[in-house]
C-alpha cells in the first residue's frame, strides 16, 4: 500500500515542503505516514570570497564597465558629485577596486551567500548605488555597532538591506566613513 508521503515525493515536493505539510498534518493528529523527514535547522551562510556558484536566475554580476565613467554619466549634477564623493570614500576605506554590479551598484569585495532555502549566489560585501530617488548604501547594516552609527549618520531611512540617503548633504560623512570601515572590518553577514 502507497503511502500519502510516497505519492507526495513523486510531485516534485521538497525536503522543506514536506517538513512543513507534516508540521501543519500534527496539529491536526494526522500524518503522512512514511519516512518523513525531520526539521532541519536552517541558518543563511556567508563566506568570503566567491565561488561561481549561484541560482541561474541571478541578474546582478560584475560588470566591466567603469564606476567612475557610469558615475559621470549620471545627472543631475549632484548624483555625479554624491557618486564621486561615496566612490572615493568607498575607495579610501576598503582599499579595494570598486567594481560594476549590474546596471547600477557599484560594490567592494566579494562574498559568496547560502540562504536556509539553499538558494545561493555570489555579491560585493559594501558598496552603493546613486539611484535617482535616493543614495542605496550596501552592506552596513547588522554588525555590531551599525545601530548606533546609523543613529549618528543623520538623515537616512533603512530597509532590510539598503541604507538610504536623499543626498550626502543630509548626513555626517564622517560617520558614513565610520559605518564603512565597521562594514567592512567585521565579519561578512547575510542581507
């Protein structure tokens, strides 16, 4: 006799998917029968360096193209001079060469990501972006002074990953120098 959990794996469903049908069946005093297999504890790895490795839906990779020549063909004036300034201080504190991610992200290093859903890829570990709405700072969040830097930066909204600064006249750049350096000093961690 075919159990449920026999006629479930040959539908394509993943380790990850059966952990959780199996959870949601046991509140209810049900069960798929079969070998199901147990949770597994599921943490985000990152490491430094890159690999190569990484989902093939990926769309943001180095590129060769020049940050300073991108950052002179923007406009207006004041994205050209934020992106020029955030380019030299970026420069100052990794002592690294930026590099193009993507369209638009200008990076510094690289680390190589796993997430707990196992999807993986490789990314710069700082760097930003001189969006049109707002400057995206990367990379500076999560470390173990961040938050009290960031409550000295100045004017600045964060999201989950991203840093954002309407212009760089709205903020401390002595603390974005800071925040950089404490970045890029401390461990690698997850976006």
């Amino acid at each position: 006799m075919t159990t449920p959990l026999e006629s479930i794996r040959g539908l394509g469903v993943g380790a990850r998917g059966l952990e959780r049908l199996q959870a949601a069946l046991e509140e209810r005093g049900m069960s798929l029968g079969g070998d199901v297999p147990e949770p597994q504890p599921r943490d985000a790895v990152v490491t430094a360096g890159h690999t190569g490795e990484g989902a093939a839906d990926l769309k943001t990779h180095p590129t060769d193209v020049s940050p300073a020549e991108f950052i002179d063909g923007l406009s207006p004036q004041r994205r050209v001079d934020d992106g020029r300034a955030l380019l030299e201080l970026f420069d100052r504190v990794t002592e690294q060469p930026a590099v193009m991610w993507g369209p638009s992200m200008i990076g510094y290093g690289e680390i190589h990501y796993r997430y707990a859903t196992g999807r993986e890829g490789d990314t710069f570990r700082v760097g930003f972006s001189p969006r049109k709405s707002a400057v995206s700072l990367y990379g500076l969040q999560g470390h173990p002074r961040s938050e009290e830097l960031l409550g000295r930066l100045g004017k600045h909204r964060t999201a989950v990953s991203c840093v954002y600064v309407n212009k760089l006249a709205d903020i401390d750049l002595d603390v974005l120098e800071q925040l950089v350096r404490h970045a890029w000093t401390s461990a690698p961690r997850s976006c």
